[in-house]
DNA sequence: TAATTTTACTTCTAAAACAAAAGTAATAAT
DNA sequence: ATTATTACTTTTGTTTTAGAAGTAAAATTA
C-alpha cells in the first residue's frame, strides 16, 4: 500500500500522494471543517465510502501528513491532525479555492466565494495567518 | 464523458476536474515542457497510456482549459495550448513544486530543486512574470 | 450489569477506470 | 508509389472504486 513515485519530478511525486478525488477532501475536512475523526469524515458531503477513507487516511499517516492520535480519555476515538507537512498543503488548497472561484464560479457555494473574496484581498497574509492557526491547533 | 460536480465545494469541484494522476502532468508539460502534441505528451517521461491521453486531452478541451488548433501549414499536426483557464492553473502547480521541494526534497530532481529555488526568492513575481510568458504564447 | 449504540474500521461484490498492446485512417515525407 | 508519422481508437486483462454489509472493541443507556 505505499506510494511509488513515477519519477523525480515534483509535480509528478506530489500528484502520486495526492492526485485522487479523495485525499485533498480529507485534508480540506481537518483545515477548514474542524473535523478530526474517521465518523466527521464519513459525513462530509461527498459522500466517501468508508473503504477509501480507511485507505487514504491509513495512506496519510504513512506518509506523515497526518497523525494519529487519541484522547486522554477516551479508548475508541481516533483523532487525526494535520502534521507540519499536512499543513503546508494549505497553499495547494488555497489556490484550488481560487481557481474554482474564478473558473467555475457561478456553481460554487456563496459561503466559500465570501472566503474566496477574502483571500484574494492578501493571499500571502491569509496563509501565513491560517498556517499560525493550523499550527496552533497541531497534536505536535 | 463530462465532468459531474459531488458537491458545491470549490475544492470538492478542483478535484472533480483535477484529482487524478494525469491531467496536471499534461498542463505541466505544457506550461513547463514546452510540448504541445499528442506525441508529445506521450514521450513524457511518466509513460501516459494513449487511450488515457486522448481522454484527458478531450476531456481538458470541453472544460475550456485546453485549446485544440492547428499550424496553418499542416493538416496532421494537433496543437493543444492553454486557455486563460488553464494559465490559471499555474499558482496551484507552483506550489506543487514548493510542497514536494519541502517535504519530498530528497528524492526530488536537481533542476527542479533549482526552479524551486528561485520560486522562492519570490513567489508572487515569479507567478505574475510566468503568466505574462505563458499568455504570450497563449493562442488567443 | 446487561443490553444497546457508537466508533473505526474490514470484507465483499459489482461497476468503473486504468494499463498495455495492437490496430487504423489520414497525412506527410521519401 | 511506398513508407513513416501522427493522432488517435479498440481490445483485453488488471486494478481501483462504490456501495452495502459485517465486525470487534469501547462507551453509553436501561
């Protein structure tokens, strides 16, 4: 189940990693969905099926994009977060928002074109901001 | 063969028409490659299947991000050039390089540490001055 | 404390997508 | 006129995905 990579070009290995439909909603989910546990994933909107999800977060922890994690409390939940290479997707992901914005906007959620807006006064500054918040919010 | 949206979500719609290991690689090699043939995309060095190409390709030009011409003296010769939407693409592909360049660095090609490199003097003149070449030799 | 529910998966099967190889039709070069 | 090239299409076998159902451990409820 691990990732080969087709060659050494970066745009090639990060699309190895993350060129699926799924992987980069799971990370949207914890970025901006405060979600964190494999149930808060099953019930995002697009509807994962259960077996890519195992598959995809097994996938990511391996990589050390995410990491899994427990709560002192609690012997059944798993928690996920994001890891400093979790993180610093976020421009990937921003990006997509804009892109998707410009692009295919008419179709897109006024919730996130009000975000998209936003971003687009000063990208930089919402990424360095999110990435303190992300970071913040980080298992470790 | 068109492309159906899971959900309103920009990022859930990107992925919808990006999430897959093929299409950003042909957009690469546009962008960066200098390649603009069927022939040429197929020498790439990732060994794109043919039938996977022509779907790409066809699926890229319905969407608007590919322009499919031809050169006035050559009837055989398909010449496929990004879009505006496609020039588009480029903030989401640089950062590609950034996050494989951090986080897969080890294992990522030499000149393509150096382009990285320079990204990083400045990002947001390198993706302005790109787009300015890239529209240049955009076909309209 | 016993029964029920919840959570995080795993398993199964049918459908869809993909990979590799071979084939084709039109055009271009020899 | 023959051969080669280009841009695909077709075919077949393999892998991946989707959807439904099942399971084990832990937590909650009666």
């Amino acid at each position: 189940m691990d990732t080969k990579f087709r060659s050494s070009c970066p745009i090639s290995s990060a699309l190895d990693i993350l060129g699926d439909k799924w992987t980069l909603l799971i990370i949207r989910d914890i970025m901006f969905g405060k979600k964190s546990t494999f149930k808060d994933f099953s019930s995002s909107g697009e509807k994962i099926a259960s077996g890519i999800l195992a598959n995809r977060l097994a996938k990511l922890e391996t990589l050390g994009i995410l990491h899994k994690g427990k709560l002192p409390d609690n012997k059944k939940t798993v928690i996920y977060s994001l890891t400093q290479k979790g993180i610093e997707l976020l421009p990937i992901i921003v990006d997509m928002i804009l892109w998707s914005d410009n692009n295919l906007g008419d179709h897109v959620d006024e919730k996130m074109r009000e975000l998209a807006k936003k971003i687009k006064l000063d990208k930089e500054a919402f990424i360095n901001n999110y990435t303190v918040h992300l970071r913040s919010v980080m298992a470790w």
